[in-house]
C-alpha cells in the first residue's frame, strides 16, 4: 500500500511538474494578441499579406502571438488606422497603400509619379533596393515602423461615363482618387475632376452617381468586384501603386529582438505573397472585369505617350517635391 501511495504521489507531483515546464514554454501560456487591419476583405491582396505575415509569426513563433484580422475597413480608413499606430492606440499593424502614406512620408509619393516605372521588375528591383530601403527607414522620424513594401499593381481607370482612350476623355470626369497630392495634380493637369475620398466611401458615391470613377490596380478592380457599380475599365497603366506592411512603435518596442526579427521575417514574407496575388490579378484580372460585363480598352503605347504629355506640365512640380536626381535614379534601375 505504503509502495501504491508513492507511486500516486510520484504520479502527481510528475504531472504538476510537466504542466508548469509546458505553461513556462508557452504552449498553454495566453498568446499575445496582434490586430492587424486592412481596407480591402480577406480574400484580397491586402488579406493575401496579412495572411502571410500572420502564418510566418505564429508558426516561428510556436504561437507565442496570435493575429486578429480586421478587413475591409472594420476599424476605419487608412489615415486613421496609421494615426491610431502612431499614438498606439489601435491595432498593432496594418497593410495600407502610399496614397494614404504620403501624408505622413511625403517621400514616398515620388512613387506615384506617373509613368515612372517601366513594369512591376522594374518596380519591385526599386523598392528592394537602397531607394526603397531609404524610404522605409525615414518613416521611423514619424513614429511609424514600417517593415516592407507591399504591392498593389499598376493602376487603371474605371468609369460610368464613356470609354477612356484619349486625354480630352478625362475632361470633367469625376474620379475618385486617393488623398495623395501625386495622384490630384495628375489628374487635375489632364482636365479631370479628381475627388479625394477614403475607400469605404467610394462604392457608395458610385452607387448614388456622385462621382462617375475611380482608379485602382486590378487586384483592387477584381477583390472589390467594381464591374457591379463601373461600366468601363481602361488599362491604362499610369502609375505603379505599392502598399506597406507596418507596426506600431509601442508594440515594437515591446518586442526582443528575436520577436522582432520574427516580424520583419513575416513582413517579407507577406510581401511576397501578396506580390504572387498581385501577379495572378494582372494575369487574369481583364478576363474577369469581361467575364463580369465591363467594357474594357487597353491602352497602346502611343496612346500612353499621349496622356503622358498632357500631364507634362506637373512634372515641374513633382521635381521641386522630389528632385529630378532621384528621379532619375528610379528610371536608371535596372
């Protein structure tokens, strides 16, 4: 009996031992909550980095994190999620684009310019380099850690109005753009009527007629389904549109820098697969805007060259804001 009682106390006192060495490795510990939050749903390219990320942390991380997505706008448009990172007062990370971004790193407009990159080598060869480098370390002066580009694709336009396929097209045409200077001046040079607004509002004004378009990447077109409330698609291809992948600089703090390196490992890795989603959209995006019942024109090279002139003008004013060396330097990428 004396021999059964300490076998049963040896039992217990094993168990107790082995539960706390788990609880110490964190398999039962409580995770780390990290909500991240983006515009567009989750089946889009914005879900496709978060996704990314979100699998890359909690697998190397033995599911000391555990990330709570927040689609298609659920905690507000893209200014005031980077605002709420910056004051740590809101979700811990974000995939938003640089029209939203160019209000905090004016520097990162010059990506924007249009007709700047030749196509998406030539854009991601920028971006991985020491351009792109330089731009995503001046966003720690603005208390934002930004730890990879994302990627959205070439940008065309959407309209109700008519087919786009020369400048004098654009005349008055109201198109909804991102709040990003680049992209207003473009379109205010060529004779439109650009109109400002965050994303959660743009399906609604198309809906009530309140502007006539909109200029998006066919990853967006394609995740947002923009044939149920646009008639025409333009592939025009005038500016490269890229995203970003970032944390808060209070989480980050909070972090070793093992956990650290585990999220900017997960940030690239997000990267990437939204990179692959972007390259599938631009693979398949057109069948399906004609598949669903838009009007689609693809814009020639002479008819880029074109509307390239007619925006000549504002080119003046991109070089003050950003220099005609750096400038340069993007187009001399190989």
């Amino acid at each position: 009996m004396f021999d059964a009682l300490n076998r049963r106390t040896f039992a217990c006192a094993f168990a107790a031992a082995t539960l706390a060495a788990t609880w110490a490795t964190g398999a039962f510990a409580q995770a780390t909550e990290v909500k991240i939050a983006y515009a567009l749903a989750r089946d889009s390219h914005y879900g496709a980095a978060a996704d990314g990320w979100d699998k890359y942390v909690t697998e190397t991380s033995q599911g000391k994190f555990k990330f709570t997505h927040f689609p298609s706008s659920a905690q507000g448009g893209e200014r005031e999620v980077i605002e709420g990172l910056q004051l740590g007062t809101g979700v811990q990370a974000v995939v938003v684009s640089s029209g939203a971004l160019s209000n905090f790193v004016p520097e990162i407009g010059v990506t924007d310019i249009p007709f700047l990159f030749r196509d998406l080598t030539h854009a991601r060869a920028v971006l991985d380099g020491p351009i792109g480098e330089g731009i995503l370390e001046k966003f720690r002066d603005r208390e934002l850690i930004a730890l990879a580009w994302g990627e959205q694709g070439f940008r065309h336009i959407t309209n109700n109005r008519q087919p786009i396929e020369k400048p004098e097209d654009l005349a008055g045409l109201k198109i909804r753009t991102m709040e990003n200077p680049v992209h207003i001046a473009a379109f205010k040079t060529a004779g439109a009527a650009p109109t400002p607004m965050s994303w959660p509002e743009v399906i609604p004004a198309l809906q009530q007629g309140a502007i006539d378009g909109q200029e998006n990447p066919l990853s967006v077109i394609v995740s947002a389904k923009l044939w149920e409330v646009q008639k025409y698609l333009t592939v025009s291809g005038h500016v490269y549109s890229p995203a970003m992948l970032i944390v808060a600089p209070s989480f980050w703090e909070s972090l070793s820098e093992d956990e650290q390196k585990i999220f900017a490992d997960g940030a690239l890795k997000g990267k990437e697969a939204m990179r692959a989603f972007v390259d599938a959209s631009e693979k398949n995006g057109v069948e399906k805007a004609k598949a669903s019942g838009m009007q689609v024109n693809v814009l020639s090279d002479e008819q880029k060259a074109a509307f390239q002139k007619s925006i000549q003008s504002a080119y003046d004013g991109y070089y003050k804001t950003y220099t005609k060396e750096l400038v340069d330097q993007i187009i001399a990428t190989k």
